[in-house]
C-alpha cells in the first residue's frame, strides 16, 4: 500500500453543493412522509439521509468554495434548517399521540384488573 490508499477523497465546491442538493432532496422526501404520517418510509428515508451527512463530513472539509458557492450553500443549509424543525415538530407531536395512546391503555388496564380482583 502506498501513501495514496491513506488520503481521503477531497471534495470541490461544486461536490459540496451537489451534496447539499441531495441533502436538500432526501429532506423533501423525509418532509412529506412526516405530512403524511408515514413514519416508517420516514426512517428509511433518514438512513439515507444519514449517510449523505456522514460523506459530507468526511469530505467537504478541505473544500474551497467560490463566494456564489458559499452563497448557494447557506441558503440550501437555511432550507434544511427550516424543513428540519417542521419534521422534528411533526415527530414532537406523534409522540405526543403515542404517549396519550400508552396512557390511555394503560389507565384501560388499571381499571380492568381494579374490577377483576372485586
């Protein structure tokens, strides 16, 4: 093995910004499963998802990026911000329903075993 097998892949500004539009793309995806309650496509989504962000990491550090670049990568980092809140708000919330629906049954469980032991 040479010194090659050692270096990392270095991504340029335009790999950065095609990463971020997949990033953009997947989250889009992710977005509407929340919408439309489909947790597990949601999941399987964010695996995805997932393993864009740890590439991204891995590569865009000793990237250089023109100022358009910068520009194009803050504003595609604003819209995964904003589309980020409203999943984790729509997550929030189904486990709020989750958690009123174990109270519920276990409340329903209470009583029934309060009425076989009379």
């Amino acid at each position: 093995m040479g010194a090659r097998a050692y270096l990392k892949p270095v991504m340029d500004g335009g790999d950065v910004i095609q990463s971020y539009q997949r990033l953009l793309e997947f989250s889009n995806t992710m977005l509407v499963h929340a919408r439309n309650d489909d947790w597990a496509a949601l999941i399987e989504s964010e695996v995805v998802y997932v393993s864009e962000v740890e590439k991204l990491q891995n590569y865009e550090v000793d990237a250089m990026l023109s100022e358009a670049q910068q520009e194009a990568k803050l504003e595609l980092l604003r819209k995964l911000l904003e589309q980020d809140k409203e999943i984790r708000e729509r997550l929030l919330a189904r486990r709020q329903e989750l958690e009123k629906l174990i109270s519920s049954a276990s409340k329903k469980k209470q009583v029934e075993d309060a009425y076989l032991s009379q």
